[in-house]
C-alpha cells in the first residue's frame, strides 16, 4: 500500500493497471471490476448480452465505435457485431474478391 492508501489492481474489463482503496478488491461488486493480478486475455473480450449498457458504451468508445445515444442493448450488440466483421476481427468478416493490388480472382471478370 502507498501513501494514498490505495493498492495497485487491474481493471478485469479492460486489463489496464491502476490504483484503487484495498477494500475493493474484497467487496462483493466492486471485486468484479478489479482484481489484485493481470487479467489475461482482457484485451480479447467483447461485449455480450451479460454486459451492462455502460460497459458496452465504454468497450465501445475504447474501440472507436460509434453508437447511438438511444441504442438499446440489443442494437449496441448489432452495431458492435458489425464493425467486428468489417474489420474482420469477427466469425462472418467478409471475404476480400480482390487482391491487395486490385485484381480480380482469374474466375471473375472485372468490373
């Protein structure tokens, strides 16, 4: 413990350090947002329906997305589903018909 009185912990949302007061780490509901240790594989969760609203809007602005003031959990999902496939970080990102310089595969004519 520092001079502050506050211990160094791991935000489990987001796996970043930080310095939080020890009984955080003990509490029933702020325990899940800290943890004593590295979180592993942080950097890898997505939202899920078991996400809070205000989780999702932080996992979001973190990423850079966008949503919609009015969304509701549901939409927020979708909107964050989307980006994941258009950056192809997700189960159903697309499949690029052209090579990185243009050209397209030998079984398709250009356009």
């Amino acid at each position: 413990m520092s001079m502050d009185g506050k211990v160094a912990a791991f935000s489990t949302r987001t796996g970043r350090a930080t310095r939080v007061p020890p009984h955080y780490l003990d509490h029933p509901v702020l325990s899940e947002q800290y943890s004593a240790e590295p979180v592993v594989g942080t950097e890898d969760q997505r939202p899920t329906t078991s996400w809070n609203n205000d989780r999702i809007r932080d996992w979001a602005d973190e990423h850079g997305i966008e949503l919609p003031e009015d969304a509701t959990k549901a939409q927020m999902l979708d909107v964050v589903d989307d980006f994941r496939s258009w950056a192809g970080d997700g189960p159903s990102a697309p499949t690029s018909t052209t090579d990185p310089a243009g050209t397209p595969p030998t079984d398709q004519t250009p356009a």
